[in-house]
C-alpha cells in the first residue's frame, strides 16, 4: 500500500528576523516522521513560507506546535507588510503529496482547525477544499478587510469563525486569525518586471490572472462600475485559468513585481504564465526581466518548462534532467535576484537529499565500493550500470544527430530517439541500486529470529520472497537493456555516420548487460522453492537473452559492413 504523504504549507507574518523564524520552522522537526524542506522569507513582504511533508497525523501535530510557537513570537498588532494578512499563521495550507485525496486530506486540515481554535483559542477559518460555507471557498473572502477589519470582521455573526473565540480579544489582537485549507498543489510565482510602478504590474496581472479587471463604462480605470442584473460588477476575464495574481513594489529589490498564485499548474503552468506575461508586458512598453520560485516545486514543472523552451529552440528533448532544470532556470530568469539551487527547490530533490545511493557516487568511489570486501554492489548492479553506459552512447549519437548543421529539419526525429534513450538510461540507473537493495533483503531475511514455529515460518516466507524479487530484479535489466538496443540500431542506420562505433560500442555494453543479468538471474532462480516461479522467469530470461545476441550480430555486421 502506498504511504501516504501530506505537504504542508503555513506562511508567518515574520520575513524579517531570522532567529524567530528559525525557530517557528524547526519545531516541526521535533515530531518524528516530518521533515522540513524549506524555508523561504520576503523581507519586504514581512512573511515566510515555510513547506514541510510526512504523514497526516504527524503533519497535524506539526502544524499544530508551529502556530503555536507563532502565535508566541508574532505579534499582529506590530506588523506591516507588502502582502495581505491577518494572523500570525496566516494560512495554513495541506496538499495531498502520495497515497491520499483532496477530501481525505480536507479531513485533517478540520482537525486541526479544530485543535487550534480549541486549544490555542485562535480563531480559526476553512477555505479552500475544507470550507464549510460556499463563501469561504475563496481566501480572499476569508482574509476581506485583513488584521486591521479584525474586530469588525468577527463582530458580524455571518463570518463567525470555524473554530475559535467569535470575539476580538487582547489575545487574538496579537495572535490574529488563522486560515487552514486542503488544496490541490500551489505554485506561488513572482514575475520581476523593469519598472517601480505598481499600478502598471497591476494592470499586467488584471490582463493575466483568471478573474481579469472590472468593466468599466468609457475609462478602463476611472471610468463607472458596469454591473450585472444583480447588482454585482461586470468582469474582463483575464487570458490565463486558475491563475490569481496582484502587482506589488518589492523594496528589497527596488522593482515591481508581479505575484502569481498558479492554482493548477496542469491548467496554467509556470512557463506558460511566464511566456504570457512576457508578451502583456512588451504591449504595455515593459520588459520582464526574470522571475522568482517562493517556495518548492515539483520535478515535474521544471522539466515541463525546460522541454516548453528546449522546443522554441529546435532543439532535441533527450537531453539529461539537470540541463532541463538548467535550461528552464535561465529561460524564465530564476536567478535573476538571487541564485536557484535546485537541490533546495524541487519537492523531490529535497525530499531525496541525505539518502546513499550508488548512482550518486563518482566513478573512482563506486569502483572502490564495489572492489571493496562487501557482497554488494555485485554482478547485478554492475550489469544494469554498463547497460546505462551502452543506452547512454546511443542517446548521445541521437543529439548529436540532432543538433548537426544542416538537418535542422529533421531534429524532432532524432529528438524522440535522444528521448526513448534518456527513459532506459533511467530505468537502468535505478536498477543499479535496486539490485543491490535486492540482495539486502535477502540478507535481512536470513537474518530473523527462528526461536519459534511462527518466527521460523515467517523467516521462510521472507526469504522467499526476497530470492523471487532478486531474480526479477536482473530480468528487468536483462528486458531493459535489450530493448534499449534499438536506440543504437536506429543511430548505426540513420544517425551521425562520424559515431558509428560510439553506437556499436552502445550496443556492445547493452549485449554485456544482458549477459551479466542472466548470470545473475540463474544464479538466484535455482534458490527459489516454487518452480513454477522459477521456471517462467528462466523462461523469460532465456527469450530475452537470445533475442539480445541475435541483435548484436546483427549490428556488428552492419557496422562492419558501413566501416
């Protein structure tokens, strides 16, 4: 069963002092299971986003210790900032990560809701996905009239809190009011502009974001309220869904800027907002000059990004993930006021960040792991890695082939094939270590109790299982790496003729692959108790093994033959 993960997303109303903010953050830290990834503070906007992950009921009692600690550092009634707020924990947003629903996460961001209106007497409002009144839906209805409309705001019984006291209180004057939701993932995005006006990034985001400007009679600015039969006022929807954005002046910086919510990057991702406000911008006689991430990302939205701009520039898709993200960095200028580490950035990456792999050695230090006296890395992991090597050579010759003078018009042909290539080279990649976690298991497996009929029963079912996994695992390199052949098959016929033998030596490390893993696959198939298990993966094997030699005498004769 997948484990499920919830992120967790509450801005403070501190961006100034480093001390406090460090301290509201890492008290997540204290709940085991959670892990803090980011911290990012505005100065100029007085407000830190602080992101952190784990499962549900820990992300509560995290979230819940963090408003806490805020409500004890921040005080409301001293605050001033670019961006609108009422509470020391602003909001208080929970995103489904793995494993869980939007409703089901709903249900977690009302518990603490309840938690913190009952136990830290803050008044607390749902939005979002975990609303309770249509009304409450949007945030900007919540957080109408901001800290400073407090006292008015929980006066009026139709916008009585959720949870919490429903009066303006000494406490809640310093505390404010807190708004938690459950909602899809959030992109929080600025877009720097070459001007100090905020009114003229403010008519850039009226042109952009979803709900547009309001229609006016004559004067687009000054002019009279145009309004519906029921009174409400008429819209110019703006070009782009599910974006919501404002014009701001960021002191810091000394521009404006223009500061996206992007609701639903599926919708409206981030280079799309970015390339439409680039084009508004250039009609109004701006420049955008770059822009800034607050917060993280998926891998996802970066690689999309790099692939959007790698295409405007003709240029092959099969290229590794680092020179997406790098190429999408510079595209949209996310290093244009301070320098963007992705390792900081991406959900994944940080996520990932502290975990040992082989694959992130260098080559002398995974050389000396497996020279050295333990078991693993073995066979296995070697043969997925050369496998990675071989496919590696053929995606090379497909960019190359790509990116040669004088057939431009044939690089997204070569594109696929550099694509198709790059999807084995990262499957087999992570074949190298989990053949190696293979073997571990094993080894666990020998390694429990055996003091009683259940325990020894158990230890067999384990070790069992764990031989069965092991040889399924150098099969998927034997599969992956034979059908990875066809990469350098269609480079030898109809790539750059000047690396011919780079694809047969291709061809060469993927027809070791497959031989490796078969070692391997028989090695481990003779250990496992059932046989009708065993006899259909050798089965496989055999198949795979022999179409794997039929293919390597075919390219060495046809790169003899064109040599």
């Amino acid at each position: 069963m997948q484990k499920q993960l919830i992120e967790c997303v509450p801005n403070i109303s501190e961006g100034r002092d480093l001390d406090k903010i460090n301290e509201i953050a890492h008290i997540v830290e204290t709940v085991e299971g959670v892990k803090l990834l980011d911290i990012d503070p505005g100065a100029a906007t007085n407000r830190t986003v602080i992101t952190f992950v784990g499962e549900p009921d820990h992300v509560v009692k995290a979230a819940f210790l963090l408003i806490e600690k805020a409500a004890q550092l921040i005080d409301m009634s001293k605050h001033s900032g670019e961006h609108p707020r009422f509470g020391a924990t602003d909001v208080c947003p929970m995103v489904p990560i793995s494993g869980i629903s939007l409703e089901e996460t709903a249900t977690y961001a009302h518990k603490l809701g309840e938690m913190v209106g009952n136990k830290l007497n803050i008044p607390v409002y749902l939005y979002e996905k975990a609303a309770q009144k249509d009304e409450r839906v949007n945030l900007a209805n919540c957080r109408a009239g901001e800290y400073e409309g407090l006292a008015n705001k929980l006066s009026d019984p139709h916008w009585k809190p959720d949870f919490g006291p429903a009066e303006y209180t000494e406490k809640v004057a310093t505390t404010g009011v807190t708004a938690i939701s459950a909602r899809d993932f959030l992109v929080a995005y600025n877009v720097n502009l070459n001007t100090t006006s905020t009114r003229r990034a403010n008519a850039i985001a009226f042109d952009i974001r979803e709900a547009g400007r309001v229609k006016r009679e004559g004067n687009p600015i000054t002019g009279k309220k145009m309004l519906d039969a029921d009174g409400e006022p008429l819209r110019v929807p703006g070009k782009l869904k599910a974006v919501k954005g404002i014009g701001w002046f960021i002191d810091e910086y000394g521009i404006a800027q223009i500061s996206y919510n992007l609701t639903n990057i599926s919708i409206t991702s981030m280079h799309v907002a970015f390339d439409e406000t680039c084009k508004v911008a250039l009609e109004r006689g701006l420049r955008v000059t770059g822009s800034e991430l607050i917060g993280l990302i998926p891998l996802k939205a970066m690689l999309d990004a790099g692939d959007y701009f790698l295409k405007k520039q003709n240029r092959s898709l099969g290229v590794s993930e680092a020179e997406k993200i790098k190429i999408a960095v510079k595209s949209l200028g996310l290093d244009d006021l301070k320098p963007f580490n992705p390792q900081e950035k991406i959900i994944e990456y940080v996520l990932n960040s502290g975990k040992k792999q082989l694959v992130d050695l260098t080559l002398t230090d995974f050389a000396d792991e497996t020279a050295g006296e333990s078991m693993a890395p073995g066979g296995g992991s070697i043969s997925a890695y050369v496998g990675t090597l071989g496919v590696s050579l053929g995606t090379m010759v497909a960019n190359l082939s790509a990116h040669k003078a004088g057939w431009d018009d044939r690089w997204e042909e070569f594109s696929e094939w550099a694509e198709k290539g790059q999807d084995y080279k990262n499957k087999l990649l992570a074949l190298v270590d989990e053949d190696t976690n293979a073997f571990n298991h094993i080894i666990a497996g020998f390694r429990m109790p055996k003091s009683s009929e259940e325990e020894k029963s158990a230890r067999v079912e384990a070790i069992e299982n764990a031989t069965i996994y092991a040889t399924e695992v150098p099969l998927q390199v034997m599969e992956t790496a034979c059908a990875s052949m066809e990469v350098m098959d269609a480079m030898a016929k109809i790539g750059l003729q000047n690396s011919l033998s780079d694809s047969g030596v291709g061809a060469l490390c993927a027809r070791t692959a497959v031989y490796g893993a078969y070692f391997n696959v028989r090695i481990n198939a003779k250990d496992i108790k059932n046989r009708v298990v065993a006899d259909d993966l050798l089965k496989r094997a055999k198949l795979t093994f022999d179409k794997t030699i039929a293919l390597e005498n075919e390219m060495i004769a046809l790169i003899n033959e064109k040599i």
